[in-house]
C-alpha cells in the first residue's frame, strides 16, 4: 500500500517538474504542491495508525478500521467470545536461574512461532505478557464458528511449541506448553489512553 502511495506522489512531483519547465505559473505549482504535501501527510498518519492497530489487531482488521476511517468497532460492547489462553510450563523457575539475555531469547523464539498463528486463524491478540498469551475469537469483527478456530489454533500452537521444546530440550531447558480455551460473553471495548 505504501509503495503505491509513493509511486503517485512521485509521478504528480514529476508533473509539477516539467509544468515548471514549460513555463506554467509559479504560483499554480506551489499552489499544487501544497495539496500534495497535505496528501502526503494523511497517508503517512493513516499509516501510523494501521501501524498503531496492528499491534493490537489482526491486520485485516487494522487495514478495515483505517479504511473505513471509523473506530466504532472498537467501542464498548457485549458479546459472545471464545477466548484461548496459553503459557509455558516451568517458565517462572526457568526465569530465575537464566540470564536475562537468554530469557529473551526464548521469549523472542517463542513468540516469534506462536505470534503468526493468531493471524493465521483470524483472532484477536490480547496481549503477550511473558510467556503468558491471550487471543480471543468473535470480536471486533465477529467470525463464524470462533470456537473452531479457536481450538484449531491452540492445536497448531500446541505443535509449534513441541518443536520448540524439543530443541530447548537438547539445550538443558526443561519447558512445557499448557493452552486453555473459555467460552462466554464479555463486555469488550478499547480502553486506555492516546498521547
């Protein structure tokens, strides 16, 4: 999207190249390329804010918000949602005899195969928060049979783990992988604050 967004203000700055070349009014150009700058600065916040949503929104959901250009969906609301809780067993103990470099290392590996699943089956990532993650189903867009999905995605992060563990393993790291799914209705909604 960025790329084609470049692309044409390139070609209207080369418009207004030759324009000034052949001799057009000056004031005309500038006049022109005020609206350009303009153009340029909502695509570089709408942007920001796809970049700002996606680290909380799966991100065809982040692109239908800003499209839109209506945060509506995210407002207060009670619904129905099937929501998967998963962590690494033996992860506290881990935690305090490694090194901090170390920790992160795993943490990185760990959220780095788990992470794309949430996308793959469409949920909504709650937070990561050490080894702990939260990812719910039907909200804020609802999703057909969000239980489905659900359990199909704790299964493929159940495998994803294993062969994270098995390596982890061979290294001395005595870690396991423990997923939990709940079913019922939420009071859901953006909260917090914007700087």
């Amino acid at each position: 999207m960025f790329e084609r967004h470049f692309e044409i203000c390139m070609m209207l700055i080369q418009s207004l190249y030759r324009r000034l070349q052949t001799g057009e009014q000056v004031e005309d150009v500038l006049f022109r390329s005020r609206g350009l700058e303009a153009r340029v600065a909502e695509q570089v916040e709408e942007l920001g804010r796809v970049g700002r949503l996606k680290r909380f929104l799966p991100p065809q959901l982040a692109e239908l918000i800003v499209s839109q250009g209506d945060e509506k969906i995210l407002e207060s609301h009670r619904r129905e949602i099937v929501v998967v809780f998963c962590d690494l067993r033996g992860y506290t103990a881990f935690t305090e005899t490694a090194e901090p470099e170390e920790v992160f290392k795993f943490l990185r590996e760990y959220h780095g195969a788990l992470g794309p699943l949430v996308a793959q089956f469409e949920g909504t990532l709650d937070h990561f928060s050490g080894d702990g993650i939260m990812v719910f189903f039907n909200d804020p867009v609802p999703c057909p049979d969000p239980a489905e999905r659900a359990v199909k995605m704790a299964m493929s992060m159940r495998e994803a783990a294993s062969r994270l563990i098995t390596v982890w393993r061979r290294h001395g790291c005595e870690l396991g992988f423990g997923a939990g799914i709940a079913q019922g209705y939420a009071t859901l909604g953006q909260i917090g604050f914007s700087r």
